[in-house]
C-alpha cells in the first residue's frame, strides 16, 4: 500500500509524501488531502480498477480526468491485477495553492 499526504508547506507550495513508492498488483494507492481545500487527483489509464476511479472523476467539475477529495479525506485506488509493470506519475492539483503539488519532481508510483 502506498499511502500519500499531500498538505501545504510554504503560501504557494504544496508537497507529497513520500514521493515514490512500489506497488504489488491489487495494491491500494491511499492519498490524503492535508489542505484546508479540495484537491484534485489525475492518474493514467489502466493503472487502477475502473469502475471507482472512473465514478469519482466524473464529480470533477472543471478538471478533466481528475478525481476531487474533500480537505481532511481521502482517496483510495486499486491496482488492476492486469496492470503493466512500469512507472507511472500523477498529479495532484491544490486548490489552495493553486498549483501542482511536488515531490523531488511530479509524485510517482512504481508497479511491480
């Protein structure tokens, strides 16, 4: 399980982390929202079970593709057990910060 926090570090900046992290095939991507405002997830295609993810994005409102949560909650994603190995990046966009949240560079998860 990867579990991700995502808050606010300085006015204009915020941070995810930890900033990678290996996940098994059926594993579970954890993000919380640690802002005092809604994010907003964005993550590739065929990485996690569809029908949940493709659910929540469709309450995005003014983001495409990205999955909302709510500050103080949080969003969890299945790896498809048929998913490629490989890296993959998301994004988070911070409401409060209006901006991208960041690690050592975009937050990444590594399937395996």
């Amino acid at each position: 399980m990867y579990r991700v926090l995502v808050r606010k570090h300085k006015a204009t900046d915020a941070i995810v982390r930890p900033p990678f992290e290996f996940i098994r095939h059926r594993g579970k991507l954890k993000i919380k929202n640690g802002t005092s405002d809604k994010i907003h997830v964005t993550v590739p295609d065929g990485v996690f079970d569809g029908k949940k993810t493709a659910k929540s994005a469709k309450k995005a409102k003014g983001k495409a593709g990205a999955i909302p949560v709510d500050p103080g909650k949080k969003l969890q994603l299945i790896v498809r057990s048929n998913a490629e190995d490989g890296a993959y990046s998301f994004q988070i966009f911070c409401d409060e910060t209006q901006s991208y949240a960041q690690a050592n560079s975009d937050p990444e998860f590594i399937v395996e």
